[in-house]
C-alpha cells in the first residue's frame, strides 16, 4: 500500500475519468505475505487508500470464491484474508457456486474521543465521537443536523459530511497506537439515533472528496459499535443492523472485547452480500494526453480536481 502511495499512477488510471468515477472503488489482489492468508488486497478509493474497508472486503471474498482462485466449500468457507490493516477472518455462506453472504471478523475498533466540540464552518460547534473501525472516523448526530437519511438528501449530506471531516481532522488528532500511519479522520459518519440492540439503524457515510457511501459501510458500522460499547449500550455478543441511504444493509455483532495499546477496544463482526456485474479490460494509449485519467468539479467534488 505504502509502494502504491509513492507512485499513484495505477489508482488515478482505475478511478478517475474516462475509466472510473468518483463513486468506484478499486482492490488489488496480490499474494499474502503471511502462510496463513489465501490472499492480500489493497484497497483504494478515490481520494486515499484505507487499511482496511468492510465493504471492499466482502466484494473481495465474493470474486475470489466465485471465480474459483480460492476454492469453495459449501455451506460454508473460511479463509483469511490480509488487508494492511492486519488479518481478516472471512466466513463465507456458499450454496450452488455463489456467495450468498460474506461474514468479517474485523480489526480491532475503538473509540477515541466521546462526544468532543468540533468548530465547522456553516454549521457552528458540533459533538462528534471519534473512533477507528479500520478507518479514522467522525461520528455526527444526523438528527441534530436535521437529516433524516434520505436519498433526496445525498447531496447536503455529502457537503456536511465534508466540512465535518476537514474540521475534525484539524482540531481532532487521532493516531492507532500500534501504528503511527494510520492517523487523521478520514471520514464522517452521519448517524440517525440508535435505534437499539437487534434493530436497524440509518447511517450515511460521507467518503471523500464529498460523495455517499452507497454501501452500509463496514467500517463504519465497527466504529459505531465501539462507541455504543464504550457508552455501555452494547455488550459482547450484542448485534445491530446499519442501514444506507439506499436501504442496503450489513449486520454487525460485537464479537469479543480487548485493547489496542492501553485502550479498551472491540472485535466486530460485519455480514453482508455482493454480486459480480461484469468484468472489464483497461487500456491505456501511448498517444493518449490523459494516461492518468482526468477529474472535473461537476462529478468530482472538492478541490483537489485538474
């Protein structure tokens, strides 16, 4: 991942225009370096390259049982996969040659910061916790903020999500303790009120530059569970189910407790389901003046377009 950074080409050719969109994402198969893990993926995303992702990590499973690079074991497979983040344990539920669902034992997640005062432009001073659920997030109170988590609401949530993480990632420094690169809020959940253990919970993450997630979002549902465990509303073997904007959902468990340094943290599980749509074949032209695609402010938000 770290290779990838320095040299950004491949991820720019993959997601930016004419060949991908500010909404695509893309995972690189590569081998494990780890004896125990059938594969390794690197996950990039328009803006950044996560450490892990719950969603990218479903897709991945998904492709790799169906297309038969991992071999399939019905009813159930399970296999280990390495994200940069660490290892993922993956409990496929198979039948007939699909993957009906996917099932992650995620990273450890925690939570950093309860209810702490962050300024944001056009909306004044907000309380938003911070936790890691394999990414740095912002978690904000989509009620107070008068969403009700809508489609019609995409674009509005897309720019509060925004001008909250530019925000907490100044005035809000977070840093997993093992490991000093994985640093800064780099997304904004906007969260409708929890609706309780066992039930269906709205949620809207806002991934950079400005756009929803179309997924439930994996990573976040971890950090929303670490949060309501460290407020004392979720316990070991407690669930609860985040649902999008779209409707889509992923059903999230609280495995086991333990710690990441000297803070209390959680091991969740995620279960959710993926399809294959296609598959398709990049090309790049020597003439081509754009090798690296192009971006474009009225489908790339932000101000990081060219």
């Amino acid at each position: 991942m770290q290779a990838l950074q320095r040299d950004d080409t491949l991820r720019r050719f993959l997601l930016r225009e004419p060949r991908g969109s500010v909404a695509e994402h893309a995972n690189l198969v590569v081998p494990a370096t780890r004896q125990d893990c059938a594969a390794g993926y690197i996950i990039m995303e328009p803006t950044e390259y996560p450490a892990m992702s719950g969603s990218n990590t479903i897709c991945v499973a998904t492709v790799l049982l169906e297309t038969g690079r991992v071999p399939m074991q019905e009813p159930e497979t399970t296999l280990r996969l390495e994200a940069p983040a660490g290892v993922v344990e993956i409990r496929a539920t198979c039948r007939d040659g699909r993957v009906e669902s996917v099932e992650l034992t995620n990273v450890p997640a925690f939570a950093a910061q309860l209810g702490a005062p962050v300024e944001v432009e056009e909306l004044g001073t907000i309380a938003v916790d911070v936790a890691f659920g394999g990414m740095w997030y912002a978690i904000a109170d989509a009620s107070e903020l008068g969403f009700a988590i809508e489609p019609h609401e995409a674009r509005d949530l897309s720019r509060a999500g925004e001008l909250i993480r530019h925000a907490a990632r100044e005035q809000l420094p977070c840093v997993r303790p093992e490991n000093p690169e994985l640093a800064g809020v780099s997304i904004v959940q906007l969260a409708a009120p929890w609706q309780g253990v066992g039930a269906v919970t709205k949620n809207a993450v806002v991934v950079a530059p400005g756009r929803l997630d179309r997924s439930a979002t994996g990573t976040g549902l971890s950090a929303r569970m670490a949060v309501l465990h460290a407020r004392g509303l979720m316990r070991v073997g407690d669930t609860m189910t985040h649902a999008s904007a779209i409707g889509s959902t992923f059903d999230g468990r609280i495995v086991a407790e333990t710690t990441v340094g000297d803070r209390p943290a959680i091991v969740p599980a995620i279960r959710g389901s993926a399809w294959i749509t296609g598959t398709a074949e990049l090309y790049v032209d020597p003439d081509d003046p754009f090798p690296e695609g192009y971006l474009l402010s009225d489908t790339w938000p932000g101000d990081d377009t060219q």
